[in-house]
C-alpha cells in the first residue's frame, strides 16, 4: 500500500480518514484496508456498484466511496436489511445532489440480487 490519504475499514472496523506515513510499522501494526477501488474486480463491478450504475445512485461521485463502503458493510452484517436500516446506515452521509432515493433503491436492489 502506497502512502496517502484513505477512508476506509480495517478488518471490518470503520476508522475516521487518515494519513498514512510512508514510514513502514512493525509488522504486528500491519493491518488489511480495503477501499472502494479494492470492492470492484480488476474489469467488472461488484454487485452493490453495478446497482448504483443501474438505479442512478450516483452523481457528483464526491459522495459515493464513503456511501458505498457504508452499505457494504451493511451488505455483510445484515443480509436480511430493510430499507430503513438502509436509510440508518446512510445516516451519517451527506449527498447533496441526489436526495439519497435512487441510493435507497440501489441499496435495495443489491440486498435483493444477494438474497436471490
């Protein structure tokens, strides 16, 4: 992993942006971060992108990484979610283009594709 600024879990555990040094730790302060880049494959979209792709879930983009990464998490710990654990995951968000429908159906639909 290269230096620089990054939003994202680490071993499933959300943390606020940070900046990493280009100093290496300790191997045992190593941890595993995955990004919204490191959701997709190297050519196709993960099922939650490809859904946003699908229902408009995106605009500006300035958004999307944080919201996708949210919902992600919600994907994993909460197969059976409704859309108002969708709308409580979405939260602590702020988009100011799309007014968070077309995300809503977006997130629906890929809890949908994943239960079937």
């Amino acid at each position: 992993m290269r230096p620089g600024t990054i939003d994202c879990p680490p071993e499933g555990l959300w943390v606020m942006p940070v900046l990493r040094s280009g100093m290496q730790h300790p191997d045992s302060w190593v941890l595993n971060f995955v990004t919204v880049e490191g959701r997709a494959g190297e050519i196709e979209l993960n099922a939650l992108q490809e859904a946003f792709h699908e229902h408009c879930g995106l605009q500006c983009g300035f958004c999307t990484p944080g919201i996708l990464m949210s919902l992600t998490e919600l994907l994993r710990d909460q197969p059976d979610a409704d859309e108002e654990d969708v709308r409580l995951a979405l939260s602590g968000h702020l988009c100011r283009c799309t007014g968070y429908q077309n995300i809503v159906v977006a997130a629906m639909a890929a809890l949908k594709a994943r239960r079937s």
